[in-house]
C-alpha cells in the first residue's frame, strides 16, 4: 500500500474517531460536528482521487 493513502486512510479514521466522541458529548457542538464531516469527506474525496489515479497509471 503507498504511504500517501496509508495516512489518508489513518486521517480518516482519526476524524471518524474524533465525530464520534463529538456526538457523544452531552450536548455535541454543532459548528464542530460540521467541520468534522466536512473534513472526514474531504479526505474521503482525496482518498478515491488517489485510489482511481493509481488504478489508471
């Protein structure tokens, strides 16, 4: 596995990890939970980016 994807991989868990301990939270801040997801899909987009260019080349 390249370790480009490896990180994005781990940057994604990390965010997944970090929306779920936010959602647990008493009272979830949501201006926080939207930057999460907001990024979590961010790195999901890079990672197919990255997926679809290696199947190509």
């Amino acid at each position: 596995m390249h370790p480009r994807f490896y990180r994005l991989i781990e940057a994604h868990q990390r965010i997944d990890r970090a929306l779920r301990d936010e959602q647990r939270r008493r009272r979830p801040d949501p201006f926080r939970l939207t930057q999460l997801k907001t990024l979590k899909l961010r790195v999901k987009d890079l990672m197919h980016r990255f997926a679809r260019r290696s199947a190509h080349a």
